[in-house]
C-alpha cells in the first residue's frame, strides 16, 4: 500500500481534514526513536513548493542545535546540521516562455510523490532509516513545510501533502517562511557565522538586504519596488536567446554563461590593438585593468576557499564549483597571436546605456534596468548588429548595471558615507577672486540605521537564486574592499542550496523547533513579509504568557476550593451550610 493511498482516498481524507475546527499546538515528547537515538539528534522532513520546483529532502540535527545557534555559542564537534538525503525535481517551462502556475501546481501533485519516495530511499541508503518507503518511517520527527511567500497553487501542493503526512503518521507539522529559510542556510556549511548579519537574498520574486539579528528577527533595509533581479535575469537571458534547448539549465545561469563567452576572445583583441599601436575599445578593458582583475579574483578565490576549508573542511569543487578553472566556463579561444590576423571590430556601443536607479536610496528597482535592457535588444536586431558578440556584450553590461544596484546597498549599509549635492539658487553672496556665486549646499545622509556599530557586521550571507552566480562574489568582494571591510565574510551557500530547495526548508524547522504544532488549518501565503515573523512572535508570546496567567489562576483557584472543603468549620457552621 502506498505512504499517500489512492488520489481520491488522499482528496477525502484533506477535505476532511480543512473542515475539522482548529486544533490547538500542543508539546510533543520526546519519546520517539529519532528524537532519543544514539546520536542524540532530531530527523526533520522537509518539503518545498513555492515555484516550480518539487523538493524533498530530510536533515538531523542534534537536539540543542537550535538554541545554541539563537544563544550564540560555538557549536561543539560533531554538532552541525546534517543533509541526510534531498531531491530536487525541476520543470521544463520552455515551451511556454516562463513559468505557467496552474501548469505548475498540477507538475507539483504529479511529481512530490516520486521525489518523496526517492528521499526516502536515500534516508535508507545512509542508515538514517530503517524501512525506507516500505513502512512508516518511525525515526521522522516533525515534518517542515514552505507555507509562503510563493504561487498559491503550487504552495498548496506542498501543504497537501505535508498535512496528510502529518495525520497519517502522526507527526508535527512545522510551517517554514521561504525567504527565512534562504537567509538562515549558510548555517549549514558555515558553523562559525554568529548573529547579527547582513543578508542579501536574491531571487525571481525577491530582491532584499535584509539585517538579521536572530532566528525570527529580521530587519528588512532595502526591499524591490517593481520587480526582482532574478526575474529579469531570466527575462532579459530570454530576449538575448541564451537558452539551454534541452532545458537543463536556468535562464539566468545562461546569461551568465553568455557574459562570459566573449571574454577570452575580446580580452586578446585589445592586447593585439595595444600592440600594433591602434585605437583600444573603449568599451572592453584595458590590458593592465584585465590583469588587475585577474588578480584580484584569483586573491578572492584564495582567501574564500581557505576559509571555507577552515570552517567546514569542504573544498571548493565538492559544492558544486570547479576547483582553479583555467579560464570562464565556455569562453571562447582566441585566435594564435599573429601579426596578420585581422582584428575583429569593435562592438557597436548600447543606445542609450542601462540605468542604475535609486543611488542612494534604500530601495530596489529592476523594472527599468529590465525594460531598457530589453529595447537595446530591439535596436541592436533593428540595426543589424544583433551578432554573439554583440550579444555577450549585452548580458556583461546587464550583469553590471544590476550588480552595481547590490554595491550601491551595500555601501549604504557597511560605510558611513555623506553626499554633497548642490542645489540652485546660489548664495547671494559673491567670492572676490572670481565674482562668482557660491553655490548652495546641502548635506544628505545616506546612512542606513542599522541600530548598532557597523564594525558588529562581520558576514554577509548571499542567499537565493541568483547567488549561484560566480561573477557576484567578484563584484561584492571588491565592494567591501573598497570600503576598507576586509574583515567582512563573504558567505555563499552551495550551488545547490542556492536555489530552491528542501533542505533549507527542514534546517528551518529544526531552528524553530518550538513552534511545531498540528494545526491543519494554516493555508498558502502568497505575500508573506520577513518583517511579519518578528510581530508573529510577539503575538505568540503574549498568547503564551495569558496562557499560563489562565493556567495558574486555575491553579490558585482549585487550591482554594480544595483547602475550603478541608477546612474544619466546627459543628454550628457545618449545619448551617
């Protein structure tokens, strides 16, 4: 018999489940075999819906890992969370141009069952199950779940089958904030990151820096305004045709495979225009600036492969990235240095260029870096120059203006800086050397409040999709240097925990253990804020806290009535009452 029954067994049981009134969370034991193994550990399913990827994964983590992460102690040996098994199964969404939701929902109630059963097996395989998806796994604990923000439908799919494992084996359920899972990941491959921190976390439906300064405490400093960056990463790969025919890879992973390609061959041209003394493209760098850049790439290779190695032992090629790449993946070779080679020209130049918006404001926007991406696009197939060349030069110039917007951030958070701007009409008054008039100025802080010294900042965790970008880490670390922040940590998960997946969902849930409940009654969040999670906290303390005011006021009064009928009244009052 299967973990979920038959379709129709399973869409019963759910609508009789939602007309079920609320239950009450309640405390579980700890008497379940996972929850007392030798390990002394908790194993948590985990289950994430929120777009068009179906994951399942499961993590253990010891049983005060949670509150010595919230505490700020150093984690003991042996005491970091552990991937037991995840499974990510991804949808193929090019023949419609982007991602169709009700299409989606309906891939994700196809596809969860096979990815759950392959979890499973996986679990089976390491030991950390016994039956595998044969039997009931006893040594599950809770169940973790992506309750928002993401596509109603395709969350609702992951809800369904969360409750159901729920009610059928009789575990907790624990709902999980998606972007709150992003920012708290890098816990699992960096033991030694400590509150409070500044997060980048960088997806298709967010763009945010966001200071975190506990497990449910998040402050949120810049959010988008009218689109994310991952959105039109994978608008503006499309227009470009930087597609992957067999749809293997993301659009936006193709752009910056794209921006890449042309490098190598564009990079000798302008040494051989520097040699035989012709006019440099102004567009492309020059030999000495390459050769800086180089350098200082191969420094911030360096620097964040020996910490990574410090902290977790793991190199940089077992997390998905490729251990001192000669050169960019798919660059193309340039021809042999020859004399009488003939040089290609250059690359006519954008219209009008991409705007960096917002300088100085602590805001996102994207829409406009996407649709004036998009109209040279159109200029360029109009002209005729619509080439590969043209091309690659078109998602490098992308890649910059948009990571520009990060730095811009970034420097308002990390390095008090005040801006001069002047402003008309001048002063009255006249300079007696030129007999001109001095101009008017004004002092603008651009400072954003942190609430604390800005030397407390020691990481910078980049979470989300497009934290798998490669050249990001290169434009950050430079960023900090300029700032003289060298002591900031730049924290990157895995390639494979940078996009959506399970494993963030149930390491979230092993966090915010306390919070696990049978409620059935907790539906999608489309819209979800980070910033809510800290007013939902407070809210469920006072509930706690009139709780036990209730509790013990029954208390008081049940001792009162029962030292009452203990009372020796004597003969007279007895017969009175």
């Amino acid at each position: 018999m299967s973990l979920l029954g038959s379709g129709s067994t399973s869409s019963a049981f759910l609508r009789q489940l939602y007309r079920q009134p609320p239950r009450v969370a309640h405390c579980f034991s700890h008497s379940s075999r996972a929850a007392l193994n030798a390990r002394g550990e908790r194993l948590v399913l985990g289950i994430e819906t929120s777009c068009d990827d179906s994951c399942v994964s499961l993590v253990r983590a010891p049983l005060d890992y949670g509150a010595s992460l919230a505490q700020g102690k150093a984690l003991p040996e042996g005491g970091e969370a552990h991937v037991v098994a995840s499974v990510v199964l991804r949808q193929d969404h090019g023949a419609t141009g982007g991602i169709e939701p009700l299409q989606a929902a309906h891939e994700h109630a196809a596809r969860l069952p096979s990815a759950l059963l392959q979890a499973l097996e996986q679990a089976r395989y390491t030991g950390d199950l016994s039956s595998g998806a044969s039997q009931v796994p006893s040594e599950i604990d809770a169940i973790a779940v992506t309750q928002g923000p993401g596509m109603s439908g395709c969350l609702s799919s992951g809800l369904a089958m969360a409750k159901t494992l729920s009610a059928l084996w009789k575990r907790p359920l624990l709902y999980v904030h998606h972007m709150a899972a992003h920012a708290l990941t890098p816990f699992l491959t960096s033991p030694s990151l400590r509150f409070p921190y500044l997060s980048l976390l960088l997806s298709g439906g967010h763009s945010q820096l966001v200071l975190v300064l506990g497990l449910d405490d998040y402050e949120i400093l810049a959010d988008a305004t009218d689109g994310a960056i991952g959105n039109a990463f994978d608008k503006v790969a499309r227009n470009l045709d930087a597609i992957d025919e067999w749809g293997t890879k993301p659009p936006g992973l193709q752009l910056e495979e794209l921006a890449a390609q042309g490098i190598a061959h564009e990079h000798w041209a302008q040494v051989q225009r520097a040699r035989r003394g012709l006019p440099l493209d102004p567009s492309v760098p020059t030999p000495k600036q390459v050769a800086a850049q180089r350098l200082r790439e191969r420094k911030t290779e360096g620097r964040e492969e020996m910490l990574q190695q410090r902290e977790t032992g793991v190199k940089e090629d077992e997390t998905g990235q490729e251990k001192n790449e000669p050169k960019e993946k798919g660059a193309m070779e340039g021809p042999k240095e020859q004399e009488d080679v003939e040089l290609p020209p250059p690359i006519p130049p954008l219209m009008r260029g991409l705007p960096i918006p917002f300088r100085g404001v602590p805001a996102f926007s994207f829409g406009g870096l996407k649709e004036a991406a998009c109209a040279e696009i159109r200029n360029a197939q109009a002209q005729g120059h619509y080439d590969v060349r043209w091309r690659c030069r078109m998602a490098r110039e992308f890649q910059k203006a948009a990571f520009a917007q990060l730095c811009d951030k970034l420097h308002m958070a990390l390095e008090p800086e005040t801006v001069r701007s002047r402003t008309v009409p001048p002063f009255a008054r006249r300079e007696p050397e030129t007999n001109k008039s001095a101009p008017r100025v004004r002092i603008s802080d651009r400072r954003l409040d942190l609430g604390m010294p800005r030397e407390n900042i020691k990481h910078l965790v980049v979470a989300g999709g497009v934290a798998s970008n490669r050249s990001l880490r290169y434009v950050l670390r430079d960023a900090l240097d300029s700032m003289k922040r060298k002591d900031v940590h730049l924290c990157f998960p895995p390639i494979q925990f940078c996009t959506d997946n399970a494993a963030m969902i149930a390491h979230a849930g092993l966090l915010q253990w306390s919070q696990r409940t049978t409620d059935m009654r907790r539906f999608p969040r489309a819209k979800w804020s980070l910033a809510d999670l800290r007013v939902q906290e407070h809210e469920a303390a006072q509930a706690e806290a009139k709780a036990q005011e209730a509790q013990m006021e029954q208390r008081v009064e049940g001792r009162a009535a029962r030292a009452l009928r203990n009372l020796d009244l004597g003969p007279g009052l007895a017969g009175a009452m």
